[in-house]
C-alpha cells in the first residue's frame, strides 16, 4: 500500500490546499483533546504514580507540561480564534513536544532506573504512531517531526554514559508502529485526496457547459449575487454584458449542427481570451452568453462589449469553411436597488435594442 496519491492537476491545487488546511485543522483539534486528556490521565493516575518520589513526579510533570501548554493553546486557537496559528504549525508543534515529552521520559527512566521506564517504553510505541498521524501532509514532515527530536536523543543518551545496546531493544517496538502509521497514512491520504478529486469532477461536470467549458447559468448565479452583495456594502460598481449570436439558427440550418457547434466553442474562446481573469463568462442558454465584469462601470463595460463585439467579426473556419457570425450585446450597470433578475432583465432589453438597431452592435440599458 506504500504509493503516491493520485495527482491533483494544477488547476485544483489552491482548493486542495484549502482541503488540507481543513483536515489539518479538524486532526489538530481531536490531537489536542486525546493528549490533554491522556497526559492529565497519566499524570494523576494512583497506579501509574506508585513507587515515583515526589520530585520525579515533578520531574514528569514539567516535561509534560509544554504539551499540556500546545494542547490548550490549540483548543484556543480554535474555540476562541486566537491565536491565529495555523492548524499545520500547530500540529507540527504538538509532534514535537509529544517526541520531546515521550523522549525525554525515556532518557529518564533509563538514568534512574525507576518503574517509570516501562510505561516510558509503552507510551513511545503509541507516541511514533501518534505522530504518524499528525503528520497529515505524509513524509515530507517527517525529518522534521521524527529525525530531528531522535539526532537530539541520541546526543542526550550518549552524553548520559547509556549504551547504545540498551535502546535497541527499546526502539524496535516504536519503529514497528512507525511503520505501521506510515502504511495507514499513506492509505488515508490516497483516499483523501481520491475523494477529494471525485468532489472536484463532480462539481466541475455541473457547473461547466460540456460544449463551451465555460460556466452554466446555475453557476454563475451565484457570482453575480456575491457581486450584487459586496456593491451594495461597499459600493464598488460591476456590470453585466448579455451576448446573443446573430442569426445563429441560419449556421445550423446551412451548414449543420456540426458546424454550430464549432462556431460556438470559437465564440467561447474568442470572448474569453478577451477577459480579465476576474472577469467571469458563462453560456446563459442556446447562443446567449453572459458576462459579468467586477469593479467595471457602465462606460468601461461599453468600452469591453465593444472589443469582444469586434473580435467576431472576423470569419470562422470551420473545417475549410469560413463562417461570419456576429454577435449583439446589451450592458448593463450595477443601481443600488438592483437584484439579480432586474440586472439581468435591464442587460436583455438592451441586447433586444441592439437587435432592434440592426445587430452587431452594443447598446447600454436605458437610465
């Protein structure tokens, strides 16, 4: 089961990111309760305490205590929103005070020879698994989180006169479960990011017009509310461009629906080379397409239709055919009492007018 993920496509890597973050995120918070409430456990526990002295209990204790810190520092990172440490650091952060904490014990168990030792030994087994785990982003994190806290160890234990012969033995166990972890988060991580894709294709297959690529009506609803939303707040202008295709049905009827098709798929093109990347364009219904251009007041929008409406007006060649088509588009601009369907009502009376004129031509939507 020791494979790569599938691959995400470069398109997709910012909302995978955000995926991860969530995940990291939601692993961070079920860590910081299972360790707080295992090391308050084994901290306070009559039978674990039997036969410490007081100042090895205190001796624990303090190296227990920066993860108990991390751990209510990451409840409150999240229950309280401060501080606004990122659930990766976070996480990366409570590895290695649990290495640190389980580490430490060990060393201290092996020095003075006390009982402590086995649950030491013990808890380093569960501790390589648990941070297996934290490492959601898989191997990359592990010379951090694994390699760098066992160099340390290893100096510590030298400096301290303990033969290597002696955590041998000790070591087997945790790197069995080490290895185990990395089986069961590779797997989790393939099918994280499986999932993920099949989410990915989903959404895309219901938002994206499967001739055009561009976006459906259902998607693009969406955008211009959020638009209407952040004008209304703080009144920043945006327009809409609506673009119907002149006498498209006289393409299908003359040269068949093939050819259609492919005058269609060369508008969508044309049009969407002619944007900013902010700018969003979508297949309306039939030959209508819809344009919505953030921050762009009326006159800009004009100034926009009236460069898309020249770039159709050069032939299309469809396979050896040339085909003029051209295209009549009605603008209209962001008012303060506007919704959706009365923005988009305004930009279809003034794609009617520019039809009404003679086609191929732009006409903004009467005050």
């Amino acid at each position: 089961m020791l494979y790569s993920p599938p691959a995400v496509p470069e398109k997709w890597q910012p909302a995978f990111e955000a995926h991860i973050q969530a995940v990291e995120g939601k692993v961070a918070l079920i860590a910081a309760w299972l360790l707080l409430v295992t090391i308050m456990v084994y901290q306070f526990s009559h039978e674990l305490d039997q036969g410490h002295s007081s100042g090895l209990l205190a001796t624990e204790f303090a190296f227990r205590l920066p993860l108990i810190l991390l751990a209510l520092l990451t409840l409150s990172s999240h229950y309280l929103g401060k501080p606004r440490w990122s659930a990766r650091l976070l996480l990366r952060l409570l590895a290695l005070a649990l290495m640190a904490m389980i580490l430490a014990l060990l060393l201290l168990g092996l020095k003075t020879g006390t009982a402590g030792l086995n649950h030491a030994s013990n808890g380093l087994v569960i501790s390589f698994f648990g941070v297996t785990i934290l490492s959601v982003r898989g191997l990359r994190e592990w010379p951090l989180l694994f390699l760098l806290p066992l160099a340390i160890f290893a100096v510590l234990a030298a400096a301290l006169g303990i033969p290597a012969g002696e955590l041998g033995a000790l070591f087997f166990d945790p790197l069995v479960m080490m290895f185990i972890g990395m089986i069961v988060m590779t797997a989790l991580r393939h099918i994280l990011t499986s999932e993920f894709l099949a989410r990915q294709q989903l959404a895309e297959m219901a938002s994206t017009d499967p001739l055009t690529g561009l976006l459906t009506r259902r998607a693009m609803r969406p955008l211009i509310e959020h638009e209407l939303q952040r004008a209304k707040r703080t009144g920043a202008p945006f327009s809409l461009v609506l673009g119907d295709l002149d006498l498209f049905k006289r393409v299908n009827d003359t040269w068949g629906h093939e050819a259609g098709d492919l005058v269609l798929k060369e508008t969508a093109r044309r049009l969407g080379a002619g944007l900013r990347h902010q700018d969003a364009l979508c297949r309306w219904g039939g030959e209508e397409l819809l344009i919505l251009l953030p921050d762009t007041p009326i006159e800009g929008a004009r100034e926009v239709a009236e460069k898309l409406r020249q770039v159709m007006t050069l032939p299309i060649d469809a396979h050896g055919q040339p085909i003029n088509q051209t295209i009549s588009l009605g603008v209209s601009g962001f008012r303060e009492d506007d919704t959706l369907d009365i923005l988009v009502s305004r930009a279809d009376e003034a794609l009617y007018t520019a039809k009404h004129n003679g086609r191929n031509r732009v006409e903004i939507a009467a005050a």
